[in-house]
C-alpha cells in the first residue's frame, strides 16, 4: 500500500506507517499539487490542514482510505469519498483529553482574565484592578454537546463547585445522572448559563447553533467558550455580542477559516484565541497518529478499520 501523509504526523505514527506500507510524508501541498499527487496512493492521512475536496477524490485513481488523525473530518467531503467507494475513517479518542484540558484551560483563563495580564505585565504595566476576574464556583456552565469532549470538560468542571446543565439531544436522562449532570433544552441552558462552552461537531443543523438570537437569550455578563469548530456559534454575532458588552468575554481555539485573517473575533481584548491547539499535545499527536496508522495497516491487510 502506498500512502501520502499530507499533514504533520507524529513520528511514531510515521514510523507505525512505515512497518507495513510504503510512506510518503509531503506536508504543505497546494491543492493542485494534491490533485496532481493524489492518483499515485492508495491511502491519504491528514490532519485538519488537508482539504479533501470533490477534485481531490475525483482525481484519485487507486485510493481506498482517508484517514484523519483526529476527530472532525469536517475537511474532507465524505459524500464524495462514499460515492466513490472510498472509506473515511478518524480516531474518536485520541485527543479527547487534550481537547478538554484545552477547553478548561481557555475557560480558566477567560475567568481570569490571564492573556491580556500576561501582555500587559510583559510590556511594563502592572494593574491589578484592571484584570480583576470572576470564579467559577457556584456559577452555571452550559454545556452544549455531551459527546467525549463534552463530557469530560463537564464532569472536571464539577470539581470547581459549578452547577452543571448540558443540552444534547442524544444522551439520556440515565447517561445524565450517572455523570452527575443535568440535563435541559437548549434554550435554558443558554439562558442560564454564567459560561458556556460548545462541544458538537460542525455539521449543517449545528453551523450557526449560536447565533444573534441566541445571544438575546444569554444573561448579560455571559463568557462564552468554543474549542470545537469555528462556525458553531456565528463568529460576526459573537464579536459583535461582546463589543456590545453583552458577552463579558470569549475564548475561542477555532475558525471558520483557518488561518483566521480578517475574522472579526480578531482584535478585541476581551476575545483570547488560540490557534487551533485544543489536540496540540505530545500525548494526544502520538494517540491520534498510532489510532490512525493501525486502521490503515489493517486495511492493507484486508482488514476493517475501527472507526470508518
Ligand atoms: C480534531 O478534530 O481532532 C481536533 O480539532 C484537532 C485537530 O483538528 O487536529
């Protein structure tokens, strides 16, 4: 099996790859480029950097697999791939803590205001009025999405004393109880909630969940969290609900475009970002990359992925 390893992969998934197929690691193709390589393999890794667009797939000549080192494969059109008899596969669980603690960790520093103190300490200022925050104990988080990001990001929030409401259409009163959360619609869990964080794939009935009206319900004050995809919530509604003080604050990992330029949550100091970084673990790359090479080590060998 020859396969193309199209975005940064950890090297012992690499080197997994290695042992049983023919790999090359070409990273930063132009989609032309891609189109132009794509007929040559049997099998295409990526990241979130590839876009497996319907010309990618349509140029391939012998390839059976995409695999995606990680969770969203919300870069690759998956209608094309299935028409063509091509399996898209990912790997659930590899970076499901990363993307928590990430998650946390941007809600922690939203609370305490801790980027923008950091940078105005670096360049001489020191103010500690200015950056006064807010705790999370006895504060409501919403949780919209209870899948495994969801879910952890929940269940480590209780430990700060938060009283915990989660919209998922998918999980029972049962699951619910058992993770010791509760469950409501989303309307209350917007409308209730000190933070809130977003936690469901990007998909046509989740692109724009969050949205002006949206915004209206939310008490004023709310902080608002999104290291799942860009375009969960609205990124103009979002910006401009924090210009108008509505929202006290955002943290947000993810972009509708990536790299973000020209996005309107770019700018405004009390919107923190990071890069995209929710997986950006050694622990959760060397996960994602090993998942990966073995589900497409066991087609080579006529096997079935587990996560097609
Ligand atoms: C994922 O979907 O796995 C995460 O967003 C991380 C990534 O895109 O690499």
């Amino acid at each position: 099996m020859k396969v193309l390893v199209s975005d940064s992969l950890a090297e012992d998934g690499v080197k997994r790859l290695q042992s049983g197929a023919d790999v090359d690691v070409i990273t930063n193709l132009s989609p032309e480029e891609l189109i132009q390589k794509i007929p040559d393999y049997d099998a295409l890794v990526i990241r979130s950097g590839t876009k497996v667009t319907a010309d990618v797939i349509n140029a391939a000549k012998r390839l059976k697999v995409i695999g995606r080192a990680g969770v969203g494969i919300d870069n690759v059109d998956v209608e094309a791939a299935t028409k063509k008899g091509i399996i898209v596969l990912n790997t659930p669980g590899g970076n499901t803590i990363s993307a928590a603690e990430h998650t946390i960790a941007m809600m922690l520093a939203l609370a305490r205001n801790i980027p923008q103190a950091n940078s105005a300490l670096h360049q001489g200022e020191w103010n500690r009025k200015k950056y006064t925050g807010v705790e999370f104990f006895n504060k409501t988080l919403g949780v919209v999405g209870l899948g495994r990001v969801g879910a952890e990001v929940a269940t480590r929030m209780k430990s700060f004393g938060m009283r915990i409401l989660a919209y998922d259409p998918f999980v029972t009163e049962e699951k619910a109880q058992q993770m010791g959360l509760t469950l409501a619609n989303l309307e209350t869990v917007l409308r209730e909630g000190d933070f809130i964080t977003v936690h469901t794939p990007l998909t046509n009935e989740t692109r724009n969940l969050i949205d002006d009206d949206e915004f209206k319900i939310m008490k004023d004050g709310v902080r608002i969290v999104n290291c799942a995809r860009g375009g969960i919530i609205n990124e103009a509604a979002l910006a401009k609900a924090v210009a108008e003080g509505k929202v006290a604050g955002a943290a947000v990992d993810v972009f509708t475009k990536e790299p973000p330029t020209g996005n309107p949550l770019l700018g405004q100091e009390r919107i923190i970002t990071t890069p995209h970084l929710g997986a950006s673990t050694a622990e959760a790359q060397v996960n994602v990359a090993l998942a990966v090479a073995d589900q497409i080590l066991a087609i080579a060998k006529g096997g079935l992925p587990t996560n097609a």
